[in-house]
C-alpha cells in the first residue's frame, strides 16, 4: 500500500476541493440575524448561497451577545438579512466591529406593524434589546412571511443577478407553500368559537398570531424576555386566569420557564407543551423549519384552547 508523504496529502486535498462542483465551492455567504429568517432566506437562496445564521436553534436574540465567530462570519458576508423593527438592537455595533460594508436587507420591509402596548423600554436601561414602538414578531403571520420572501428575493436578486430568475421561482415555490400553510391554520381555529381562543405564554410573543387567527394572548413577560414583570402584574394575570378558567398556558423554547412554573402552581393549570416563538428547535425537533414550527405550535394551541 502506498503510503502518502505530509505533501502528498496536502496535494491530494487540494486536488479533491478543486474537484467539487463550482456551486457548492462558490455559493455567496449570507448572513441572517436569527434561525426563524435563517430558514426563510435558505430556501429563497437554495444552492446558489451558503447561509450563516447568527441566533441559533434554541436562542434568544433577545440577550444574544455576539462572539467572534460572529464578527468573522459577517466580515466574510456579501449580504446581511435582518427582521427590522427594532429586533437586532445589537446589530449596527456587530456590523461596525465587523467592519462590514455591504447590504442590510430589512426583511420586514413594508408590513403593517404592530405597536406595543405600554411597553416600558426595559425601565430605561439601554441595553440593545429595546423595540421601541413597533412588535417585532411579525414573522408569528405567515401573510408577513411572504412579504419577508419577496424582499429577500429582491435583495438576492440585485447581489446576484445570474441568479434572479431562480430566486423567483424558488420564493414563489415557497410563497405558494405559506399560502397553503395558512389556508390549513384559519380552518383548524375557525372551528373553535373565538371566546375559547385564550392563552397564556412566556413572552409577548404572538400578537401578530393572535390578530391574524383571532387568538387573545395573555404574556407573563413584555415583548423582550428580558424583561421582568412587577409581583402586582403578576398577581393581575393569576387573578385573570382564575377568574375566565383559561386552561392553555405555554412555556417557550428559548424562555425562563420559571415564572410560568410559578403560575401554573398558584392556577392549577397544568402547562402544555412548549410553543416556538423566536427561534427554530434544533434538527432532531419538531420545528426544525418555519413551515414545521407553525404547524407545531398551531397543534399544539389547538389542544389546549379546547379545554378553555
């Protein structure tokens, strides 16, 4: 057998990686702010780029603090794709530390936002995470994620304009998918009567949701899950609870789960199982994707609000 000398090696890998397909060589690295528009922007690129997310499975972009992994990724990135609406309050200080240059595409670009109700900016502290006025959880209607699709398709298109006729077709493919997944949604609640659609969950998460499907959500938290309810807030809810028997009640994957815990005990309710709200589970979970992760929660809400 013939036994490869250090330099031989090296020649031999750099024969094989010249060997692989130009696409898979050459793909343009993008990078998204968080796993949910990571998936988006992944199948509107397809094979033509690599994406690089910077929130994870399973995270809070909430009290994401960067690392340098995440400075390097961005330096190397052609495009950057981001949620808007005061989402990624730590973006702008990455980008400068990352000496980036490129295009910042607001994937929210367009959508009738959501303003916060008597959100108290975190008690003035100014840690990056703050909303302002709008709601950020746009991407909770899938009618906000086809306008998210488009302006990713349109950002990609304009970097890449070899590749502007596949993007099209790959966010038309994907635009026809959310339409389906929404068709399904409205007729699984349109068979609940609305006065049972209550639920508790960790954060103020899904107002988007709930207006979209006629959902009230009731949150422990603020919209950020940084945020710390006062122990009258918090006797406000339990009391609320108690009072309309709302059986639903909700942890988060990327949340805290204690407080919920604590309510749950001093309610008697018992908890469903955990929705998706900011983040993707990771590959082994039932919410891998954006498409999966909507079927997951609605499943799982459905489940619940029928016992209200």
């Amino acid at each position: 057998m013939r036994i490869l000398r250090p330099f031989s090696i090296l020649l031999a890998a750099l024969a094989l990686v010249s060997s692989l397909p130009a696409a898979a060589a050459g793909r343009i690295p993008v990078v998204a702010s968080f796993s949910i528009l990571g998936d988006i922007v992944a199948n509107v690129g397809g094979d033509r780029i690599a994406v690089t997310t910077l929130v994870g499975p399973d995270e809070d972009a909430h009290v994401f603090q960067p690392a340098p992994d995440d400075i390097k990724a961005l330096s190397r990135a052609k495009l950057v794709v981001v949620n808007g609406l005061g989402f990624e309050g730590w973006m702008e200080r990455l980008a400068q530390s990352a000496n980036y240059r490129g295009a910042i595409v607001t994937a929210s670009a367009g959508i009738h936002s959501r303003e916060l109700a008597g959100e108290d900016e975190h008690d003035g502290h100014d840690d990056g995470h703050h909303h302002g006025k709008d709601d950020p959880h746009a991407w909770q209607d899938p009618q906000n994620v086809i306008v998210y699709t488009r302006n990713i398709v349109a950002a990609l298109a304009r970097l890449d304009p070899a590749g502007a006729a596949a993007y099209r077709k790959n966010g038309e493919a994907y635009v026809g998918k959310l339409q389906e997944l929404d068709r399904w949604a409205i007729q699984q609640f349109a068979q609940i009567p609305e006065a049972k659609r209550r639920v508790i969950t960790s954060h103020d998460a899904f107002e988007y949701f709930g207006a979209h499907y006629k959902v009230r959500f009731l949150a422990a938290q603020g919209v950020s899950t940084d945020s710390e309810p006062s122990a009258r807030e918090v006797a406000a809810l339990i009391r609320q609870i108690r009072a309309e028997k709302i059986k639903a009640l909700f942890f988060e994957n990327m949340s805290n789960p204690k407080l919920l815990q604590q309510i749950a005990r001093e309610t008697g309710v018992t908890p469903g199982g955990k929705l998706y709200a900011d983040a993707l589970s990771r590959a082994g979970g039932p919410a891998p994707d954006y498409l999966a992760l909507m079927r997951y929660n609605i499943g799982q809400l459905l489940e619940k609000i029928r016992l209200n």
